[in-house]
C-alpha cells in the first residue's frame, strides 16, 4: 500500500469515527439510529469528507477543525445516494440492500431529510458565511443534476454529460474543497482555487466511477454513464440491441468489444483531461508548497480500481 493510500485509510478513519459520534445519540427509538446509519454500514470511500481534510491541511490549517464539517459533506453525500436510489429503484448499493429495501420508501425519505439536513445543521454552527455559501451553491446544483438526470436520455451528447457530472458530482467535491480551505484560513484567491480543483476532480471521478461500472448490472446502466453513451454514438442500431437488449456478452462480438473498448479509452482520456485540469487549479494556490497531497488525490480519482 502506498503512503498516500496509507494516508487516506487514516482520514477514512478518523471521518468514520466522527459520523459514528454524531449519530449515535438524538432518537430515543433503536431503530430511528439504525436507520440513519444504515447507509454508512454499506461501505463508502469517503472521498469528499477526505478532500475537506486534505485542503484544510495544503492551506495550512488543522483538518481536527475541519472533521466536523468534512462529517457534514458526507451526511449530504449519504442523503444524495438515498435519493438517488429511490429515484432509479436500485435494489443494491455496493453488494447491500439500498435503504428503501432494508427498511421502506418512506423510511428512507425520511432519513434522506434527516442526514442533509444535520449536515446542514452543522456546518452551519461554523458561523462562516462562506461555508453556508458554499453548502448551498452545491446542495442547488447537486439537485439540478439529479432533475437533469431524470430527464435524460442515455443517448445524449458528451457537453451535457459533462453538464450532469458537474451539477450531480463535482458540485459536492467543489464544496468540500473550498469549505477545507476556509477551515483552513485560506484567502478568497486560494478558496476559489481550491473550489475549481474540486469541480474538476469530481467530474473526474465520475468519469471513472462510469469506466469501472461497465460490468456493472444493465439496470444501472440506464442512466447517463459516459463509457455506454460513446459505444452508442459509435455501435450500428443492430449492434446496440444485441449488447443492451438482448443482453449479448460483448466477447462474442469481435466488433462490438472494440467499439467498447474505443468507449472506455475516450472515457480514460476524458478523465485524464480533468485531473490535469484540477492540477492547473492547484497552481493558482500562493502557496504551493503544500499541493502534493491534493494532486496525488487527483491522480487517485483516475488511478482507483473501486
């Protein structure tokens, strides 16, 4: 395991901890704590929650200031994936029953409500108008990337997929970002650096999160993905009914497992184009002496293999 990765288990750690303090106290009934932790039993990078730690601590601050809030980003986070879902009737969240499916529809709005608005709730007791900008520019795009999503088609072209990725993922990554480095005692300039490296890691991330979802259930892939809309573009009508209606392995089809794989290698270079995006935004920081933790996790955001 590399240091950097040693590195993130620690903050995965210390994050974990904290979300577990936060919610274990608050309901007199058993089953109202277990619903609202039920989504972090299922597992979870806690990618954003880390980000908020690591730009806290590439301005200069003490990310033991910023756990709270980087708790609150993933409270916001678990209430999106709850939604998210509902809204695609998922069955499963990494190998679990989603929410809905554990306990019921309403059970899970309900602790959708709750999560998001805890979240809010505490970052809002940093009494920094920054923060609660920052919480609402992403809590706003967050839900208009969902509205967009819901109105797509998996056919689109790649500027509005771009769009969706930005709103739905990097609006989150852009605000745990910029809320570190507020935390962190970072000047307006280097926020703004910080919050445009978020945007275009988290629409890195997604691209990738696309990439690795191609063995995924067809299900899932009925929403916009980046790796399936380029193999559309690209595949004849026949084609596309064999692989996606019919189910047809694309190892029996030399030329449909080509096509795939020119998608997934237009999806890797789309990926690589916003990791060195957001290292361009780094070197905007004043102080740059920090960055390398913030561009290894940008190259993290390409180089996963979950």
């Amino acid at each position: 395991m590399s240091t950097f990765q040693q590195l993130l288990e620690e903050k995965r750690s210390l994050v974990n901890k904290r979300i577990d303090d936060l919610l274990s106290s608050g309901f007199e009934q058993s089953e109202a704590n277990e619903l609202v932790k039920y989504t972090f039993r299922t597992g979870g990078k806690r990618l954003r929650p880390i980000l908020v730690l690591l730009a806290c601590d590439t301005v200069g601050g003490k990310s033991d200031h910023a756990l709270d809030a980087a708790a609150a980003i993933e409270f916001v986070h678990a209430a999106s994936l709850i939604f998210d879902d509902l809204i695609d009737k998922h069955r499963l969240r990494r190998s679990l029953p989603t929410t809905q499916h554990a306990f019921a529809d309403d059970k899970a709005i309900s602790a959708g409500l709750f999560l998001a608005s805890k979240g809010v709730q505490i970052l809002s007791e940093y009494k920094e108008p920054r923060i609660t900008r920052l919480v609402g520019w992403g809590l706003v795009d967050l839900s208009k990337g969902e509205i967009l999503d819901t109105l797509t088609e998996l056919a689109i072209d790649i500027e509005h997929y771009l769009n969706i990725a930005d709103l739905k993922t990097g609006s989150l990554f852009s605000a745990a970002a910029g809320i570190g480095g507020v935390l962190g005692g970072a000047n307006p300039h280097d926020v703004n650096s910080l919050y445009n490296y978020g945007r275009a890691v988290g629409i890195a991330f997604q691209i990738k999160d696309d990439i690795l979802d191609k063995d995924a259930d067809p299900v899932r892939q009925e929403r916009v993905n980046l790796v399936v809309m380029h193999y559309l573009d690209e595949a004849s009508r026949r084609e596309r009914v064999s692989n996606l209606l019919e189910n047809t392995e694309k190892s029996d089809n030399p030329q449909i497992a080509e096509l795939y794989e020119k998608a997934l290698q237009f999806a890797l270079k789309k990926s690589r184009e916003h990791v060195e995006k957001a290292k361009a935004e780094l070197k905007e920081l004043r102080d740059r002496s920090r960055s390398k933790l913030l561009e290894d996790f940008a190259d993290y955001s390409l180089e996963r293999s979950f």
